[in-house]
C-alpha cells in the first residue's frame, strides 16, 4: 500500500504555480498564467527571468498598467527533455512538454496540454501565455492560448493577449477586398455593414463631430474614431482607429481595443474589494456604525462613490466610509439599507498633449459601477432618545465666517434654536426631506444655545457652542 502510493507521486506530473503577480485572491481577480514550453531544467532560470520581463512588460502597458491591482500572474515552470522547438522544414524534431513547433507561417502548440496544465495547477483562469525557447518572433493565439517565440516577445504578448483575453480580432489591413465579408463579426473592434453608420456602429459613443465616414487610411486621421476599411486581413471589415497594436503589432492599443480589456477586467473583478463589515445585520444600538468599502487600488483608479440610505442620498461626498448613527434616522421596528454605489471613471493618456480620454464610454452592461448594500435590521423600537443619544444627529459646521448644521430628517422636520433658558432664538423653518439638510445659523452672540429638531414625532435637543 505504501510502495503504491510513493509510486504515485512520482507518476503524477504535477505542476507548482508561483504567483509572480499576486494581487489577491484568484477567484477575485483576473489569472493570467506564464508557460515555457523547450526549456530544459537547465534554462528554467532563463525562462523565470523571462517570464519576470514579460510581466513586467505588461505591467508598463496601458490598460493592464492602471488596473494591474486587478490582475494576479501566475508562473508554471514546465521542464522539457530538450531545448528549443521542432522546425519541421529542416526535419528537426525534438522533445517538448507542449510539443510546440515554428513552421513556415509561425509557432503552433499543443494548446490543449497547456490549458490542462493551468487548470490543474490554479483552477480557473482568464488567459495562458507561452513562451517557446527559440529565437524567432511572431506569435498565435488559440482561444485563450497564446504563445509566441523570444525574440520582441514583449510585443507580441501584448497583441496575442488581446485575442486571448479581450477577443479582440487582428486589425491588419487586408490583402484583398473580401466580397463576402462575414455578415456579423463578435469582435468589438471590428464592424461590417450595415452596422457600419456613425449611429449603429459598436464605437459610436466615440465617434465625434467633423469625422470623415468612412475614414481615409491616412496617418493623419489617427486622431480620431472614425471607419477605416481594413481589418481581419481584408477589406470590407472595418476598424476602429488607424493605429493600434492589433493591426501594427507595436505602439499602443487603440481606444476601443483598451474599452474592450477594461470591460473584460470589470466583468470579473469587484472593485468593492473588501467591504467591511462583509455583511450587517443588527440589533438597534445607539452606537455609530461604520461602514468601509475597501475599494480596490484608490492610488490609480478614480471611484466616485454615492451612499443611500433606504434609496435617499446620504450625501455626495466622495467618502470611501460612512458613519450611520442609527438615532439619525427613522428608527423604529423598520429595516432599513444602506447602499452604496461605486463608479470608476478613471480616464488615461491615450496621446501625450491631449486632454485624457475615459478608459470606457460605452457600457451597456454598466460593468464600470459595482454596488454593495448592507441591510440594517433594528429589532427593537426606540421610544426616547436621550440627549447624548441624540447628540450625534447634528453635525454642527463652521466654514469661514458661516456656523450652521447639518442633519437627515427622514421626513417632516421643524428646527429652532433657543437659549439655555428655552426662549426662542431662532426659528430656523420647516419642511419635508429625506436627503441631508444644510441650515445656517443666523449670526449670534458668542454663548451656548440649545438646537431643537422635531423629526416626524420626535423630540431632539444637542448643544451648540458659538464663540467669536
Ligand atoms: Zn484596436
């Protein structure tokens, strides 16, 4: 029994994976796994230092750069018996783990292998990368397998992991006019009639005034979105920009092309990363509780961020926490729920010396804004509230020469303020509002006043200091 399972062991090919990336969980974030395939276990430090080169590369490449927070890279170290590919037009055949090859057109694979191989290894990922040990480059994708060889391999990974990540389609100028060109194509950077009029075309949220329809294939229409006849190898497919990546295999990726990798991020990955508390569900406390959305890499990515308390607006401030003080609302035997509502709308330098452009304008499926909603549940009604409860209700301000308060009435509101003895100071008005109020306190002598708030049926009083 034992001798069985040591032989075990041995016979199971199994793969370590080193998280050379590691920005968090997998299952919270986008995977993509770095392969060798002709490497001997003598060239494995070649290959890890390429791989190390390779994600750096990415991680220096507009979108992956900005969102690499998103983004975990994984390293498999596959030991071949022999170094190199097999180059079938000299006949030479050799010995690899993926069994790769370089023929006339570029590098084929075993691809099946490789995507066993990281399944086994990570479970679930969102694109393999392969580098094969020889010296020629160009590269391939399959699905979501791509691989290339060494030489500008920093380049080609860049244009293959956009078909194996983002399905993006080759924008190469074609050859020929195609007269039968395919009448839908998935890809969202390529279009065919007749979805192909400023209005109807994927990209027409980029499209701008004063763009010639379609686009003349000169360099100096690259500024803009426009239809440039050219892409899949053919006319009569069209492509979003003059340049980009996915046609010129160097520079950048184009507006749509980078649209099209956010949106594939943002499918995945919660940018509320970290909610604390994970969840609530409490019993009534007086006590302020407070509500943190962890949000995913503030450093580089721009949230604006909405709280709602039962679908009012708490405030717009742009705070990434939020105190609730249960005494501020409409207590009582009612649930309530706080939401909040994240936006990313981190924009980037498409062109040095233009305004930066949104990494994303067109979302149909709202992919950019992430929300998280914590029920609070407060079992047990509150008939008085003390003045200390009450106390944090008001939020007394004081900017320049202005003091006021602020509060959330939840419904009909009355406000006054009165001297210590009770007398009326200031009637400061009525109403009926759900959202924060802003009251400025009419100038008054340096003293102690007493704030009064009747809220709905209630009675709050808290103290307000003015000094001059
Ligand atoms: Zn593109």
């Amino acid at each position: 029994m034992k001798l069985t399972m040591i032989v075990l062991i041995f016979l199971v090919n199994f793969c370590f994976a080193i998280k050379i990336a590691d920005n968090g969980p997998n299952f919270a974030r986008i995977n993509f796994v770095i392969m060798g395939d002709g490497f001997t276990l003598d060239e494995q430090s070649k290959f890890d230092s390429l791989a190390n080169l390779l994600k750096e590369s990415l991680f220096s490449f507009t979108p992956y750069k900005q969102y690499q927070k998103f983004i975990n890279i994984h390293r498999i170290n596959l030991v071949s018996e022999e170094s190199g590919t097999d180059i079938p037009s000299e006949g030479n055949y050799i010995s690899t783990v993926l069994n790769s090859y370089r023929g006339t057109y570029g590098y084929g694979i075993r691809e099946d292998i490789a995507e066993g191989i990281a399944t086994d290894s990570i479970g679930s990922w969102d694109a393999v990368i392969i580098i094969i040990n020889y010296h020629q480059d160009g590269g391939a994708t399959r699905d979501k397998v791509c691989f290339f060889g060494i030489d500008d391999y920093s380049n080609t990974c860049r244009h293959e992991i956009g078909h194996a990540f983002a399905n993006l389609a080759d924008e190469y100028v074609g050859f020929t006019l195609d007269t039968n060109p395919p009448p839908y194509v998935v890809e969202p950077n390529v279009a065919v009639p007749p979805d192909t009029t400023p209005e109807t075309i994927k990209w027409a949220k980029w499209v701008t005034g004063g763009v010639l329809w379609p686009t003349p294939n000169e360099g100096i229409y690259s500024w803009q979105v426009g239809l440039f006849d050219g892409a899949r190898y053919t006319y009569g497919v069209y492509r979003p920009e003059f340049f980009c990546i996915m046609q010129t295999g160097g520079g950048a990726y184009c507006r749509i092309c980078t649209e099209a990798i956010v949106l594939k991020i943002k499918d995945k990955v919660n940018t509320i990363d970290s909610p604390n508390p994970p969840s609530c569900n409490v019993g009534y406390t007086t006590e302020p509780l407070e509500f943190s959305l962890g949000l995913l890499d503030t450093e580089n990515i721009h949230y604006i961020v909405r709280w709602y308390l039962d679908d009012s607006l708490l405030t717009d401030e742009q705070a990434h926490t939020i105190t609730i003080v249960p005494t501020s609302f409409n207590f009582g035997t009612n649930n309530h729920t706080l939401k909040a509502i994240v936006k990313d709308s981190s924009t980037y330098w498409y062109h040095p010396g233009w305004d930066t452009v949104p990494f994303v304008k067109n979302d149909p499926r709202n992919l950019m804004q992430d929300t998280i909603v914590w029920p609070l549940i407060y079992g047990i009604a509150v008939e008085k509230a003390t003045l200390a409860q009450a106390q944090p209700l008001f939020n007394v301000f004081s900017t320049g020469n202005a003091v006021g308060i602020r509060f959330n009435p939840q419904g009909t509101f009355r406000l006054s303020v009165h001297d210590i003895r009770g007398r009326l100071v200031d009637n400061m008005g009525s109403g009926f509002s759900r959202v924060t109020v802003q009251k400025q306190f009419r100038p008054l002598a340096s003293g102690v006043y007493i704030v009064r708030l009747i809220a709905g049926s209630r009675v709050y009083s808290g103290k307000a200091v003015v000094l001059r």
